[in-house]
C-alpha cells in the first residue's frame, strides 16, 4: 500500500469546476485509511484559502495543509533559499501565501514570476529584466505555456519566463509541476521517500512520469486531459489507468 498520495486537482479531482464523481468519497476512504496525501496544483491565480474554500463548496472535506499549490512551494523554496528581498509578479489575491519573505522590488535577490494575466506589459518585463541584470534569481512558480479557457487557449506564465531568461540569459528555478523542485518539496512535507509516493493525476507527462522518474509510482485517470490512448504512446509509461479517481481506494486495496 502507499504510503503517501500526491492528488492532482484540476482534471482528476474536479473537471469544469466540479466534482468527478465519487471523487469526494475517495479522499474520505483516504483519510479513514489514515493515508496522507497532498492535493497539488500549478494555479497561482488563488490563494491557499481560496482553493480550499472551491473544494469545500465542492463537496470535499479538505484541510488547508493537505493542499499544495505551486505558490506555497515557491515560498517554501524561497525560505530555504534565503533570498531576501522578493519581487513577486504575481495576482494581489496570491500575496496572502508569501508569509515569511520579505517583499520589495528594489534590491531585490529574488524575482518570483506568476500568472499575471493581461497585467503584464512591456515595463514590467523591462523592470524584471533590470532586477535579474542587478543580479536577482529568475524563480518560476511554473512555466506552463497555455491554458484553456472559455474563450480559448490563453498565454500562460511560460512565455514571460522564458522571454525574461532569453533576454537576461540566466535559467529560471522552476519550482510547480513537473519540476523535481515542487516533488521533492511535497515528498519533505509528507515525511515520505519517493519508493513510497504514488502521485494520481489526468496528465501523463506531469502527474505521471515526472514522478516514476523520481522511483515514485505514477497513476493516470482517464478524466480532464486524458487523450485515448495517451498511455500507450508516452515515453514512461504509467504504473497503472484508472478509469477515475473513484477507483482509487480499490486499487490501493481500501
């Protein structure tokens, strides 16, 4: 049996803003069992209470510890790094997660880049690339390129962090998803070793493989982003498929 779960939440626990079904059921199974796990997400958009609040009104009983975005990995990672001060690109909301970092642009050792969305301009890019030319660290909570919205495929933080490091010719930290930063900061808080993590997730490449490559297990559930047959042609293939997050109390033998 596992002996600790990192859970996707976007596209394994919750699809379109609800619930997968049986999905609140599992993690209850999961906390009966007395298995600990962390929910994990690249979003920097919301704060840690707010994405525990969307999972309450969800249906999940959900405690704020047992939820692990990639901005309360940026910050953990910071602290330990010791960078002082910070410059946090990021949303107003998500400042409330950066406790314990000083934050200031000027002189800062440290610039942090988020999702800002249509807040990003030329002077702020230009401001950044100042900041890393003084010698601050280009941080990235992740580098995913896109993200699909009602309207379409959106430019995510990943084209910003990579025109910052083109431009400043430094190579960022990337701490979220599927970077061996943001794994290895959720296997310290579980107090488990990568032999006993099973990660679950709908993404093959970040949920999955990026784990097995840490000797980890990776789980794909054939919710969110999962492709038909995705399993078969990716370069690690998963440990198991599980038609949902539903199906996973049965297949840990809960």
């Amino acid at each position: 049996m596992a002996r600790a779960l990192l859970i996707d939440v976007d596209g394994t626990l919750t699809v379109g803003g609800r619930p997968v079904d049986g999905a609140p059921q599992a993690l209850a199974s999961l906390r009966r069992a007395g298995i600990p796990f962390l929910l994990v997400t690249n979003t920097t958009r919301f704060p840690l209470r707010q994405l525990v609040a969307d999972l309450s009104r969800q249906g999940f009983s959900v405690h704020p510890d047992e939820v692990f975005p990639a901005l309360r990995a940026s910050a953990r990672f910071l602290r330990r790094k010791g960078w002082n001060p910070v410059w946090p690109l990021v949303v107003p909301a998500a400042m409330e997660d950066l406790t314990g970092l000083k934050i200031a642009e000027e002189g800062a050792e440290a610039v942090l880049v988020g999702d800002l969305g249509e807040e990003w301009n030329f002077d702020l890019l230009n401001r950044a690339l100042q900041a890393l030319h003084n010698g601050a660290e280009l941080v990235a909570i992740h580098k995913n390129r896109t993200w699909r919205t009602g309207e379409g495929l959106m430019l995510d933080t990943g084209p910003f962090v990579a025109a910052l490091e083109y431009a400043a010719d430094v190579k960022a930290h990337v701490v979220g998803k599927p970077s061996d930063l943001f794994y290895r900061e959720a296997a310290d808080i579980l107090s488990a070793s990568f032999e006993e993590i099973v990660s679950v997730g709908d993404d093959v490449e970040s949920d999955v493989a990026s784990v097995i490559a840490l000797k980890g297990q990776g789980v794909l559930v054939r919710t969110g982003k999962y492709v038909p047959g995705q399993e078969d042609r990716a370069k690690v293939p998963p440990t198991d498929v599980l038609d949902s997050i539903a199906s996973l109390p049965k297949w840990l033998g809960l």
